[in-house]
C-alpha cells in the first residue's frame, strides 16, 4: 500500500527546531498524554482532541489501543486537512522555475541538495525557502529520529488516522485546504527569503549529510513516542500575531462548539495547537466544554 502523504509538505506542522523551546519551557506537572476527551452537559455524548506529530509511522498509531477505541467510537474525524496529496502537488508544481537557491548556498551544498531531492515529487526549484526548510525537517525527523520504522506503511500520522477513518465508513471532515496552508506559510511567517533561511537549512544539511542529529534535535519526536509531553502551559499566553497557531485555532473555534455538539466528533490537529491559552484545549473550556487528558 502507498504511504500516506508521500511527497506531500505537512506544510502546517511547526518544524522541531521551532517548536522545542515551546514545548520544553512548558514542561511542569507532566500530563503524559496526547489525548483529550471533550464533553458538554448539554449532550450525552463524547468527543476527543489527538495532538498528531505528523511524521509518526503506523506502527507506533498501532500500538495504542486507547486512540484507536477513541477514533472508532466516533462518528465524525476531523483534520486539518482532507485534501487529496495529489492535488497540492499539482498546483506547487505549475509555478515557475526558481534556481536562486544555487546564488545562496555553496556548491557542495547545492549539489547534496539536488541529488537528494531528486525523487522529490515536487522539484527542489519549485519550493520557496520556507517549503525547503520544513521539507529537510520532516526528512530528518524520519530518517534520524526514528518516527518511523521499517516496514511502515504510512509515513504520516494524519494521513494513517484518515485512511483508518475512511476504513471504519466514518465520516470525515478537513478544517481547511491544502491551498489555504500554503498560502499561510509562504506570506504569514518571518522571513521567506533563501538568505533568511540558510543558516537553519545548512544546519539540516549537515546533519542530514552525516545521518546523525545534533544533541536535542530529536528530544521532541523522543518525548512525544514516550507520551512524556509535560505540561500544556494553558495560562501562558501565545505569541502576539502567530499565524501557524493563534489565528487558525482562532478560525478552527468558529466550527468546532457546534459540531461537538451535534454528535461525537475525533479531532487530530498538529500538537503545537494544543498548547497554551490560545490553544484548542483553552479555547474549548472557554466555550463550556470539559476538556480532560485520558490515557491511550
């Protein structure tokens, strides 16, 4: 069977060097979870919030007995997004030509870049600095960090919860389009020029060239296997203006009360929208709901 996702940009998971610091200032009173049931006293039914890490092969989804009880109690799965990886790729793969990067970068680099990309199903001359970035840290979450194993079928944490979704005929639900994130990740964070991002994708370069991370890079993808998150920091306040997060979650919440309402829903959205007090959970208990960690 097709990996799930192949190819494709999980365009919308903060990669691990933006996102560690984030989640190990929060760590306190660990809550050892990813998993969340959410209920209403105004209806009978149960729901539940995943924090998915997406480059999570189907082995490790496998072997917990409690997500997977959650997911096939639903009747609605809910995920960022549901478009076809196919229909991403096509649309990435009409722009024009830009081999800038090759001004940029020194010429071993250019070349271990080009040589390694070249299966790519999208070509390296058609991904903007940022899309580069986020591509090597998803290659390298996988391929240093262990998240997914040999003989995996799926390669995407999300696209693995569809398909097993899809199988189970419950229905499902994408939050947004693949079209929308990208637009969101080309013009809402920093600076997405090849001079601005060189010094991190070097860095990926580097390791990538030596198969092996530098200390700490793979802690997070470590943490999360362990279910040892730590604390969700809910009080603490998100930054000002932060389009990956604040803005969707804020976006998400204007759908999410009413269909929780209406019928058991299983919602997987990257895990850095879990956190802090612009994050789902906070935002959910704001709207009446009983949001509580559950063990899987």
């Amino acid at each position: 069977m097709r990996k799930g996702h192949r190819g494709k940009l999980a365009i919308l998971w903060p990669c691990l060097a933006l996102c560690s610091t984030l989640l190990f200032n929060s760590i306190g009173k660990s809550q050892n979870t990813v998993l969340w049931s959410i209920e209403h006293r105004d209806c009978p039914h149960r729901s539940y919030l995943l924090g998915t890490l997406h480059q999570v092969g189907n082995t490790w989804v496998d072997s917990l007995g409690g997500l997977l009880s959650a997911l096939a109690s639903s009747e609605l799965a809910i995920f960022e997004s549901i478009d076809p990886a196919e229909q991403l790729m096509a649309n990435m793969n009409l722009r024009e030509a830009d081999h800038s990067y090759r001004e940029v970068f020194r010429p071993r680099e250019v070349a271990w870049l080009e040589g390694y990309s070249s299966d790519w199903t999208v070509p390296l001359h058609k991904l903007s600095p940022i899309e580069l970035y986020w591509k090597l840290n998803q290659e390298l979450t996988k391929e240093l960090c262990g998240s997914v194993r040999e003989g995996d079928r799926f390669d995407h944490m999300d696209q693995y919860l569809y398909h097993l979704a899809d199988s189970l005929g419950i229905e499902t639900l994408g939050l947004e389009t693949d079209s929308a994130q990208s637009r969101l990740i080309n013009e809402g964070i920093g600076s997405n020029t090849w001079k601005a991002m060189r010094p991190m994708i070097r860095k990926d370069i580097r390791s990538m060239r030596k198969g092996k991370a530098n200390a700490g890079r793979c802690e997070l993808v470590h943490r999360y296997m362990r279910l040892d998150i730590g604390n969700y920091a809910l009080d603490a306040p998100c930054p000002v203006d932060d389009p990956v997060i604040a803005e969707r979650n804020a976006q998400w919440m204007e759908v999410l009360p009413q269909l929780l309402m209406e019928r058991s829903c299983f919602i997987a959205v990257g895990l850095m929208h879990l956190f802090k007090d612009c994050g789902l959970i906070n935002r959910l208990q704001e709207a009446g709901f009983v949001v509580a960690p559950i063990g899987i």
